[in-house]
C-alpha cells in the first residue's frame, strides 16, 4: 500500500513540475506589454509599437528579449496575462502580452512549441 501511494504522489510531482515549466517563458524581441489587455491592439499598431512614450501612455511598454516571465492565465488563445520579472524586481509584475511576445527560454517561437496549447 506504501509503494502504491509513493508511486502516486511522484506521479502527481512530475506533472506539476512539468506544467510549471511549460509555464516559464521569456520575452520575445519587441515584445509589447501592457497593464491591460485592452490596451494591446492599440499598443500593437506599428507606429504606437515603435514610440516608448505612447506606449507608456496607454500603460503599455516595449522589451528587450530574454526577460523570465511566468504565464498567471491563459483566458483567450492570443492574449496572456503573465508575471513579468525583470532583472531587480523582486515578484514581478502582472502584465498582458500577446503569445508573439514570448519564446521558450531557448528562444523558440510559440507557434512552434507545444507549449502555447497548454
């Protein structure tokens, strides 16, 4: 009976492990992040996306690739809110990004990975 539930609770560890990695991204080049989802299609039009001072003024900004990031939900397809974090500080913050905003930490595209359907 012991080795029936040490069998489960490593069974139940390994999934758990497996989908918080699935859940550890980084940004993509030029990602667009915004304080809210709303802001994104605004945020996402070329020449908003290219000027940090419009961006900031819908609460949105502009990134450099590679920043960690761990995904908080996935409510539509295209649009997740994720914890940004940034090198100094600490907990990150929630942000909204499209899912072209982010790679796998060895910079694969999304679109490509089986970890965008999760």
């Amino acid at each position: 009976m012991r080795i029936l539930a040490v069998s489960l609770l490593l069974g139940v560890l390994a999934v758990t492990g497996a989908q918080a990695a699935d859940d550890e991204l980084v940004t993509a080049a030029n990602a667009i992040l915004c304080l809210s989802p709303t802001s994104l299609d605004q945020a996402s039009q070329p020449e908003i996306a290219q000027n940090q001072n419009r961006l900031r003024g819908l609460h949105c900004m502009r990134t450099a690739s590679g920043i960690p990031l761990t995904v908080i939900e996935r409510p539509h397809a295209s649009i997740w809110k994720v914890s940004f974090r940034p090198e100094g500080i600490s907990g990150g913050v929630t942000l909204w990004g499209r899912v072209t905003s982010f790679t796998t930490p060895d910079g694969e595209p999304l679109i490509h990975s089986t970890r965008a359907a999760r």
